[in-house]
C-alpha cells in the first residue's frame, strides 16, 4: 500500500493483521480502536461466565475467543470497575442475528458506565471477502469516500460498509469527506487494490472530532496457503 496523502491532518497507520483473520463459529476476536485502553482490565462474559481477555492491542486483533450466546446478550466487562452492587461493570455488545464472524471493535467512552464502548462487525470471508474493502465509521460524523469512479456515503452512527473495487490488481484513488462540506476532501491517498488482500479501514477522529485518521488492516489470503 502506498500512502501519498495529501492533507496533513490525515494518516494511514498500517497494522500487523495478526489473528485478524476468519473466525470459527462460536468464536469472536476483539481489537482495540485506542492504545490507551490498553491498560484496562476487560473481559467478556457469555453465557458461561467471564473472561479476562489478555494482550489486547490496537496493532492486531485478540486470539479467538470461544463463546456461548446462550440466551443472554454478550457483554463486554470492565473488570477494573464495579457497579453499586459490587459486581464488574459491563456494556453490551450487539451481534446481529446471522453475523457468523463477530470482530469487536473497543474504543474508550466516559459516557458508558464501563468507559468503554464496543462495535461488532462482521468479518467472515462471505461477508468480508477477499479483495474488497470494509470502511468503518466510528467519529460520529458523516462521512463519503470516494474510492476510484464510485462514492459510498458512511451515516454519522457507527457504520460500516464493504466496497468491492472488483478487477485486477492496480491502484486506486482513496478520498474522504464530510457529508456536509462534500467539497472539502480531508484525506487523499492512493492505495494498491490487490483481488488476493482484504483491507479493515477504520475511520476514527481525534479527542476534538477535527482531524481524522484512517487505521488500516490488510490480510493476504496468499498467506493462508
């Protein structure tokens, strides 16, 4: 991947994939959206019961956890904080119905009692396939990237979109924008669309909301062989 931005508010971070690749059934993978929460003490709890999760990091995705749904909603828990109860603050993560390869994208948030909120996206090879790209929008601003000839709008929730550039290997043409100030490009770059490599690009925003930047992880199927 080649980065040739052109606006100094923007950055590509290139990530070391790791386990960020297809997850079994009953199993989900975590990934940090902020370094600094890497000091915390998390777990999740299913059905089983809690589990600390260990060595999570904004560079590579957790070792797959295995999970049991059960009849309960999986919760992320902030073992290092504790309700008036006394029992471990927890925020819940929605998976929907049919997601077969749930990723948790963690990223720090006082408001949430846990100070920490989670996104889950899907990230099996049908959903997320080999040679398409999946932008992930978590600064709470509307967004439009253009990628090549085409434009995809991403809503100002947390939202998520894959974009299949289809065709050969080549370069391609990445911009962003806010929704409401189209012609304001706030991060240009040309990437390398490659058929055999799938690329996560989160977009997130700095504490002020005014400068953005994009964290990108790609995996190679060739690696897989």
């Amino acid at each position: 991947m080649k980065n040739n931005s052109l606006v100094s508010t923007a950055a590509v971070l290139l990530l070391a994939l790791g386990n960020c690749g297809l997850l079994s059934a009953g199993s989900v993978r975590f990934l940090l959206l902020d370094e600094a929460t890497a000091s915390r003490e998390l777990g999740f709890q299913d059905a089983k019961g809690i589990k600390k999760l260990e060595n999570l990091s904004s560079g590579e995705c957790s070792a797959p956890q295995d999970f049991d749904k059960g009849e309960g909603a999986l919760q992320l828990v902030a073992m290092d904080r504790e309700s008036p109860d006394g029992k471990p603050v927890a925020t819940t993560v929605v998976v929907p119905d049919g997601m077969k390869a749930p990723l948790v994208l963690i990223s720090p948030d006082e408001k949430e009692a846990a100070g920490v909120k989670a996104l889950a996206v899907e990230d099996s090879k049908a959903g997320f396939p080999w040679g398409s790209i999946l932008f992930v929008n978590t600064t709470g601003q509307a967004l439009v990237i253009r990628h090549g000839e085409d434009e995809t709008e991403l809503a100002a929730t947390p939202a998520c979109q894959v974009v299949k550039p289809g065709g050969e290997a080549r370069n391609i043409s990445v911009q962003v924008a806010k929704q409401d100030d189209p012609g304001k490009t706030i991060y240009s770059a040309i990437w390398e669309h490659d058929p055999n490599v799938r690329k996560l690009a989160l977009v997130v925003a700095d504490a002020d909301g005014a400068n953005l930047q994009l964290k990108v992880i790609p995996e190679d199927r060739r690696l897989e062989e």
